[in-house]
C-alpha cells in the first residue's frame, strides 16, 4: 500500500492546504460553545425559514447562526460559562 499525496491540477502538492484546513476547523470547534463548528443542513434551515411565509411579519432583524460563538465574542463574562473541549 502506498503513501498519498493531494495534487492541485497544476501539479502543486495540497497535503500543507488540507493540513492546515484541518487545524482550522479543529480550532474553530474549540472557539464555539457548541464544541463544533456549523453544518450547512444548520444554514440552510435558517434560510428556508426566511423565504417562507412563516417569516412574513419579521423586519430588519439579524440572525448569527454560529453555534453561540457571537456570545462569545461579544461579552467576556458569558465566554467563562462555556468549558472548552
């Protein structure tokens, strides 16, 4: 069995990219209080919602889909209430 290795069409190795995307997500994982980062099933929920007609009365509001991490950043004291994993 061989080793693999990622090749851009161009011949450029990826293995250094899909490392780092790697570290990226596990990273964003820990900054969330969810302990993970979102779906795109957890979006697209979100933006069914605001095309429907259950939304017909709603004007001008802001909706963070981002697994609390918001909550996070904007107020220190809440970051302390969520224990890293």
């Amino acid at each position: 069995m061989g080793t693999y290795q990622y090749l851009h069409s161009d011949g450029t190795n990826m293995d250094n990219l899909i490392l780092f995307v790697f570290k990226f997500y596990a990273s964003c994982a820990t900054a969330h209080p969810l302990g993970r980062i979102g779906q795109p099933q957890e979006v697209s929920r979100v933006i069914l919602f605001l095309a429907s007609e259950a939304s017909s009365y709603m004007t001008g509001a802001i909706i963070p889909i981002d697994g609390g991490r918001q909550c996070t950043i904007l107020s220190p004291a809440v970051s302390g209430m969520f224990p890293k994993k």
